[in-house]
C-alpha cells in the first residue's frame, strides 16, 4: 500500500487546499497561544508546523509529544494530531487540558473525536498502512496553507519527484547509515525522514537540527555514510560534511516535497532487505494502552 500512499500525496495535498476555506474558522487564528501535540509521525507534524507559525509571526506555538505535554499550562487553543484518533497518549492529553481543542485525523468517529472541541476528519488521507505517509503530509500542507502560504510549487515539485524527474543519488540505497538535518521547522520533517527509515527499513538513522549536527554528531560521518540535508544549508556545512567523506544529499526543495524522495527510498532500501515496509516489526498502526 505504501507506495500508492506515498504517490497519493500531492493529489491529496490539493484536495486538503480546496477544503481550506471551510475549515479555516477551525484552525488557529492569527495572535492565538498554540500547542500542538501527537505521537510518531503526527509529532514531527506537530513540531514542523509549530516552527513554521512562530516563524510566520502568527502566534506563540509549541509542540509536544503526546505524553510529554504539561496539561497545566495555559494555551488559547491545542491542536492534536492523530491519524487513528485512537492513541491513548493523544486522548489523556485532551482530556487533561483546560483549552479548546481541535483534533485533526483520518478517520470518523474516534475516541480522540470524542474528547476534542471540534475535529477536522482528512478521510481522503486516511491509509492502510502501518508507516504514515499522506496522511501526515496532508495535514501539513494544510495548516502551511491557512498561514498563507502558496503551496502550489511544493506540489509541482512533488509530482516531479514522483516522476522521476528529482531522484536521489543511487548510493543513499547502499550506505549503512543515514543522518538526517534540518533547521527550523525542517528539524521536523529531518526526524520524519529518520524515522520512515527506521520503521520501513530497519535503518540506523539519526536527526539533528543543522547547527546542532557539529556540536558531536559529527563524530560518526564518514566513507559509507549518508548526511541528508533538508532545506537550504547554513553556511560552511556541506564543506565541513564534504570533508569526513560521508556522501552528501542538499537540493533545493522544498523540505516536505523532499520528505517525498525519503519515503521513496526506505521504501527502496526496505525491499532491498525483502522487508514488508507497510508492516514493521514491533509496530502497529496505534499505540492503545
Ligand atoms: C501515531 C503513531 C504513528 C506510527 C505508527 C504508530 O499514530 O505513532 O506515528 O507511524 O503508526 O502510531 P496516530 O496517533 O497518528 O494514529
């Protein structure tokens, strides 16, 4: 399924846009104090768009793991993120807040629906695989969009990724590590990227934000290794990466149509292993405690 998943994305991208004038009395309106909270995939979504609407000047926002949100502080509204609706760290959380909440999933009728204020159900996101791909990215789109943003050239980029037309360099399939950087809000998408590999391809993998990668991390890059950099690099980075020997992998996309070549490739290095990358080991598509 993954790969159906994954080639949906910029389609169901456009289909979240058309919607984004109804929803957006539901969203977070400019000057309002936001959490935004989830688990996995859905919390590196939070952490993306959190950056990205400090950035934008529209208000306060930070993110949070589910389980690591502080219930007692005082937000005008959080947003939660959950494509089952099910995730019990999700649900405690909306349950423990004082604020408004509105929930954002994939599916109807869920446990997380019924704690929150109001929810915004992404049906036509919704996947059948265990690995979140569209789903996630279309709720990031989303929001990018009701800070304004014009998203029709991520999606172009997009679609030429899914044409073949901006591949990655064949021996990312090879290496035996991969690091992933981003700064600001790409620190989010840098993690996402991490973790598809991991889960799709049992891949060691690690995420920094770009100026934290040369206080340490840099230690372990070398020949055979992989530093992939999302978004554009800060200044003297890829020649201090260019001298440990490990390949290195910037381009100009934007960093959620660059998320896309990710997923392509632990999908990629995944079937190289004769691994399942829509069912990984240890992993189910909620966490229920
Ligand atoms: C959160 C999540 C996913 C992960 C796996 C297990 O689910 O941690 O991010 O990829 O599917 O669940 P949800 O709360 O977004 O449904």
């Amino acid at each position: 399924h993954v790969d159906r998943e994954i080639r949906h994305q910029p389609r169901a991208w456009a289909s979240a846009l058309d919607l984004l004038p109804a929803l957006s009395p539901l969203l977070p309106q400019p000057g309002e104090r936001v959490a935004v909270i989830g688990c996995g995939t859905s919390w590196f979504m939070a952490a993306a768009y959190a950056s990205t609407r400090e950035l934008s000047g529209a208000g306060e926002t930070d993110a949070f793991a589910a389980s690591q949100f502080p219930a007692g502080r005082r937000y005008d509204r959080v947003v939660a993120i959950s494509r089952s609706g099910t995730t019990t760290e999700v649900v405690r959380a909306i349950d423990a807040t004082r604020a408004p909440v509105l929930a954002i999933t994939a599916v109807h009728d869920s446990p997380v629906e019924a704690a929150a204020d109001d929810t915004v159900v992404l049906d036509f996101a919704d996947e059948q695989s265990v690995v979140q791909t569209v789903f996630a990215t279309t709720v990031l789109i989303l929001l990018r969009g009701s800070l304004g943003e014009d998203l029709a050239p991520v999606i172009a980029q997009a679609q030429a990724v899914l044409a073949g037309g901006t591949s990655y360099p064949a021996e990312l399939e090879q290496v035996e590590q991969l690091t992933f950087l981003g700064q600001d809000w790409a620190f989010g998408i840098a993690q996402e990227a991490a973790l598809k590999m991991r889960e799709a391809a049992q891949g060691w993998t690690e995420a920094y934000p770009q100026m934290e990668y040369r206080h340490g991390p840099i230690a372990i890059a070398q020949p055979g290794r992989a530093v992939w950099v999302f978004g554009r690099p800060v200044d003297g980075l890829v020649a201090d990466l260019a001298a440990t020997g490990a390949l290195v992998v910037a381009d100009p996309l934007d960093p959620v149509a660059d998320l896309v070549r990710a997923q392509l490739l632990a999908v990629r290095r995944a079937r190289a292993q004769h691994l399942e990358p829509d069912r990984p080991r240890h992993l189910t598509r909620s966490v229920v405690l």
